[in-house]
C-alpha cells in the first residue's frame, strides 16, 4: 500500500498540475502560488474561520464532541459551572459547524453538579452516550458518582432519568473524570473512570463498565487496573479490527506521573497485561488515545501526553501502540522552551488514515491559542501546526468528521468578559484543484 506522505505529494504535485493547465490565463505566478496552496491543503488546514457553539451568560466549560456519521453532524456537550447546579448541556452542528437548532440540556436540576463530561456516538443505533461526574450534594450522604444518559441522533433525550453507572461513593470511594467509547462489533459502550477508595490503605483504582445500546448495565464494573499508586484521568479508545478498546491514563511512580496503559475485549474483561507507555525522569500527565482500525500496520492507536518540565514549561508528546500492546518509539509533537503546552487530546480520521492532535499553547499573559497538528497513521508529522486564535482558551476536544475533517472545541473567555463560552473550528484537507475548463 502507498503510503500517507506520498499520497500527499501526489495531491500537492496534482494542485500544481491543475494549477499549470491555466497558464495562460494567471499566469505562472499565480499557477505556482495555486499548487502551494493546494500541498498546504493536502497536509490540512483550519477550514473557515472559529465559531460560537454557545454563548449563555454563565460559565460554560468542559467541552467534548462526537462525529455522527449517518446524519454528517456532530454533537458538543458541556457543563454549565454554576455552584450547587451544574447542568449537562449541548449542540447539534453540521458537518461545516453550522448550529442546527438551539442548545438542550441532557441532564439538568438542582441538588447536584455534573462535570466533565464525555461522549461517543453509536453507529448502529444512531444514538451518543452522555457520561458524567456526577456529585450528589443533596442528600443526607453527599458524594461522587458517575452517570449517564442516552441522546437521540435527532438530539431527544432517551432517558427520562439519569443512567447510574456508578453509584454515590459517599465517604468510601470517589468515582472522577469518566470517558467513554462505542465498540461496533458488539454494539456495547465502555465507559471508563478513576476512583479513590478511602478507607485504610487507601488504593486508587481505573474501572470499568460495560453499557448496551439500550442503556442497561452490562455486568458488573471491574478493575482495569488497582494499587497505591495514585490513578487519575483515564481516556478509552475502540479498534474494531481487534474487537478491544485501550485503556489509558496517568500513574503516579514516586513523585513523577507516568502513562500506563491496559487493553479490554468489546464485550468486557482484560487482554493480556499492563502496558507502560511512558516512563521518564519527567512527569508525563493527562493521556489521551484514538484508534484507527484500518491501518495496514499493526499500530492502532496513538497516545498523546504532555510531559512537564518545568512547572511552566511542558510539550505534548505522542506514541503509537500495536494492537498486541507493543508500544512504538516516542516522539515530540510539539516542543517550545518555556511554553506550558498542555490539555492534548487527539480523534483519527480512517478515510485518509490521519490522526489530528490539539493542545492549549500559551504564548504570553493574554495570547493562550488552541493549537494542532496532523499525525499520519506511522506517527509522521504532517505539514504544519494549527493555531486557532483565541484570547484565553483551555480544555480542546477534537472529532474526526467526514473526508478527513476534524472539529475542535474549546472553552475560552474573551478579553473584557466575565465568563467563559464555548467554541469550534474546524480544521481539513479540502484541497480545491484550480483547474478551469475552457
């Protein structure tokens, strides 16, 4: 099979060819500067210019996004931060970020904040599945829990009250920060978190629970992973190829953070062992990791991370996993002596076998950018970084869209406002041959 780069010098070789076939109307200038632009959009490029998702008078944060790729759309859900209510809410959009109807709440009232929030899309049922950190702070025994709810293609609501994967840990356990993922082959969900169980010797634990289509727990949670060393913010991604999701997240190993990993069968229970992904004299924090399936390698995935050098000084850093588990060679996805980038997350686009990877990159006091970059499936950097202008943006999300499209989305807080809203860019490789037929 040929592979990514070259099919991208074929696209950029025929933006110039296409470009040539006018010469006598533009002019070799023009033709030349013509199939530059064609090579830039063959590598991608920000489509358009950024837009509002939602822009409410409160603090809106936490934003994440999933392709729907029967209706070309996609679906943003957030969390309304106010205190004692926070809200789960969201958006429907087309494949070119045009609102489609008004904002809705998926799951919404006092008594309760629900955070970060994550959500993946089912294909065969056209449906998503909402997840959430959920904490009760209503009842007599307050505490954490993780829940969920069902939302149409459509944007209706399927279930009338919260789906409880994980109960209230009250003063024992404190379920956080879930994430989930939609396995094909079995039509099932993984919905994955991090857990803190309190009582003496306090263990830190990654869970996991199988979710039908239907909504109903599928067997009981499990352990993916258990010990005394602290375990936060898992990311899950599913590669059909092999039926199995990969499970990864931070672990701390003395006073550093390392990336671990673990792989799960698509209908539930673990494959094989704990796989260690990233081990330095650094701290390596906030994983993330999307699959592509179709990749005529036996890389699947690719887990993204940053790494800490300095307490103001950290670079997004990226490695593949083979579908056996085997981790590849690391490398830099991006790099910048004192820049504190951070917050990567990362969606693969199987039509052109690309991953897109997008981070917070802070340039100065008001300048805090999203920025982003294109990863053939071999871990080859393409063409050049994204920047996504913004004044004070944090917590990117990305999904892959149709024809190598991606949509990013992001809280931020523009100069004079007092809250912060929610925004997207879409970023591709549209690439528009200047060919005129006379």
């Amino acid at each position: 099979m040929i592979k990514k780069t070259r099919l991208f010098k074929f696209a950029a070789a025929l933006g110039l060819l296409s470009a040539l076939l006018v010469v006598p109307a533009q002019g070799w200038a023009q033709a030349i500067s013509a199939g530059a632009s064609a090579a830039a959009a063959a590598n991608g490029a920000p489509i358009g210019q950024q837009f509002v998702i939602s822009g409410d008078p409160e603090q809106e944060v936490y934003p994440s996004v999933a392709y729907n790729s029967q209706r070309q759309e996609y679906l943003v859900v957030w969390s309304n931060d106010r205190p004692g209510n926070d809200d789960i809410r969201a958006q429907r959009l087309s494949k070119n970020g045009a609102l489609i109807g008004g904002s809705f709440y998926i799951s919404a009232g006092s008594g309760a904040d629900r955070r970060y929030p994550d959500v993946a899309y089912n294909t065969q049922q056209d449906q998503y599945l909402v997840v959430w950190e959920h904490y009760d702070n209503a009842s007599l025994v307050p505490g954490y829990g993780i829940s969920g709810r069902r939302v149409s293609g459509t944007g209706a609501v399927l279930n009338a009250t919260d789906i409880i994967i994980r109960s209230n840990g009250g003063n024992l356990a404190t379920p956080a920060t879930p994430a989930v993922a939609y396995a094909s082959t079995s039509d099932k969900y993984l919905v994955v978190w991090a857990e803190t169980w309190h009582p003496t010797p306090i263990t830190w634990d990654i869970y996991g629970q199988v979710v039908s289509s239907s909504g109903a727990l599928d067997g009981s949670q499990f352990s993916i992973s258990q010990g005394n060393e602290e375990r936060e913010q898992p990311d899950v991604a599913y590669n059909r190829h092999a039926n199995r999701y990969l499970v990864v997240w931070q672990q701390k190993a003395g006073t550093l953070w390392d990336v671990h990993g673990q792989q799960v069968h698509g209908g539930g229970g673990l494959y094989q062992g704990d796989i260690t992904i990233a081990y330095y004299t650094k701290s390596s924090m906030a994983p993330a990791v999307a699959a592509i399936p179709t990749s005529p390698t036996n890389d699947k995935f690719l887990v993204v991370w940053e790494v800490q050098y300095a307490p103001s000084d950290r670079d997004i850093y990226g490695r593949l996993v083979a579908e056996d588990g085997t981790p590849g060679t690391d490398f830099w996805i991006s790099w910048a002596n004192g820049v504190d980038e951070s917050s990567p997350a990362v969606a693969s686009s199987e039509s052109n076998l690309q991953y897109f990877v997008v981070w917070r990159h802070p340039q100065g006091v008001v300048d805090k950018p999203i920025k982003g970059r294109a990863i053939s499936y071999a871990g080859a950097l393409l063409g050049q970084e994204a920047e996504f202008s913004a004044p004070a943006a944090n917590r990117p999300a990305v999904a892959s869209g149709p024809t190598g499209d991606f949509m990013a989305a992001w809280q931020d807080q523009p100069v004079l406002a007092t809250n912060t809203n929610i925004y997207g860019q879409l970023w591709g490789n549209r690439v528009y041959l200047p060919l005129v037929i006379r």
